[in-house]
C-alpha cells in the first residue's frame, strides 16, 4: 500500500486475488488481472471438459434423448442463473434483508452453474479486477464523508479561539 492509504480515514477493502492494489493499480494489479483471467477462462475449460465426459457417460448407458436433453438444459440454466448472479454481485452488496433461506437454496444452483461463474470472472477481469466498482463507490464515498467530517471539525471556533491566546 502507498503511504497516502496509510493516513488517517478509511482504508480500502481488500478485493480477492488483488488485495489493495486496484486503488492506485500499482503492486502488478495488470498482470493480477491478466492472471485472474486466463486462470478463469482455463478453470471454465477444464470443467466444462469434465462435464463432457459426464455427458459421454450419459451416452454410454443409454439413457435416452430426454435425459441427455434434460442434462444439459439444467447446466445451461444453471451456467445462466450462476454468470447473472456473480456479474450482479460485481456491481451491488447483497441485500442484507434477503431471505437466507433463498440464499441457501441458490448455492446448489450456482454450484451446478459453476462454468457461468467463472465466465462471469473472466469477462469482468477484462475490464477491471472484479468488484472494483463496487469497492471504488464504496471506498471514495468513505473519503468523502471523512473527509467533510474532518474540514467541520477544523472550523471549530472555540478550538481557534484557545490557539490564539496561547
């Protein structure tokens, strides 16, 4: 971190893979985000490799069309369902009034999805380490506040007053 972060005030948030060093983009942020991407386009390729041999084992005990369609419709939802959520949660903080109940019963789909996620990873490593935005709003409108807290505070008419007759 650079000394100017180190002051007084808000301190960013951690982002993962990337720690702190999409605030000044410094600490090879660039290639933390060139990594961040291949890493997730790789790890997409190799699952869905994986899930090709499942289909392949489908297709070897014979189990019908239907069940072969069914399969793979359900991982295509779930890749949707799962790319949707994690792009959305790049942009905005869970709603902390959400059901957790509903939550709970989402991480299965995502689970299943799981090839969406990491496309959603990849495509926003392109652009800027994922959630920066969201961290960026957050942590320069925490600067901000502090900052109108603490020029308030200097502008104390008693606190001049005692420095004037000292």
């Amino acid at each position: 971190m650079s000394d100017e972060h180190e002051a007084a005030g808000p301190q960013p948030e951690p982002i993962r893979f990337f720690g702190t060093t999409w605030v000044d983009h410094d600490g090879g942020y660039a290639l933390r985000r060139a990594g961040v991407a291949v890493g997730a386009l790789a790890a997409a390729a190799a699952g869905a490799f994986v899930l090709r041999f499942g289909y392949e084992g489908l297709a070897v005990a014979e189990v019908g069309n239907l069940v072969n369609m069914l399969v793979v419709v359900a991982f295509a939802v779930c890749s949707a369902l799962a790319f949707r959520r994690t792009w959305e949660g790049f942009q905005r903080r869970p709603d902390p009034a959400a059901d957790p109940a509903a939550e709970k019963s989402m991480r299965s789909i995502l689970m299943i999805g799981f090839i969406g996620s990491l496309l959603a990873y990849f495509f926003r490593a392109l652009r800027e380490a994922p959630g920066e935005r969201l961290h960026r709003e957050e942590y320069e409108e925490a600067r901000t506040r502090y900052e109108r807290r603490r020029t308030t505070r200097t502008g104390n008419p008693a606190a001049r007053k005692k420095k004037r007759k000292s």
